[in-house]
C-alpha cells in the first residue's frame, strides 16, 4: 500500500476519529440500514441494552442529517 492509503485506511479505523468520509453507495446503505434498524423495536431494544438510550438518539440524529425520518 502506498503511504498515503495507508493513512487514509487507518483513518477510518481511528476510534478516535470523529469524521468519516463515505461515498455516495455506502451513505445510501448506512441510511437504509438505520432506517430500517430505528423502525424495528427489537433492534432499538437491544441497541439500548448493547450501547445505551443516547445511541438511539444518535442513531435517529444521524438519520436525520442524512436525509431520512
């Protein structure tokens, strides 16, 4: 890999890394996969157990920015 792929792969690896660029194939995926996920009850309940109750809101928050809700 070159150096400047290398960086970039890491990048979106960082835990640390609040920006994550996505073309357009993979936000069309990600809205639908939230979409999906927000609408069904039982992935909001476990999503919560798993993460806790701010993760729906960020769910439903980045859904939003994206265009979806």
């Amino acid at each position: 890999m070159k150096k400047d792929s290398q960086e970039i792969h890491h990048a979106l690896h960082d835990k640390s890394s609040a920006m994550l660029m996505l073309d357009n194939k993979e936000r069309k995926l990600l809205k639908e996969i939230l979409a999906l996920t927000l609408k069904s009850q039982s992935a909001r309940t476990w999503i919560a157990k798993k993460l806790g109750n701010e993760y729906i809101k960020i769910g439903e928050k980045l859904l939003k920015t994206m265009g979806g809700i």
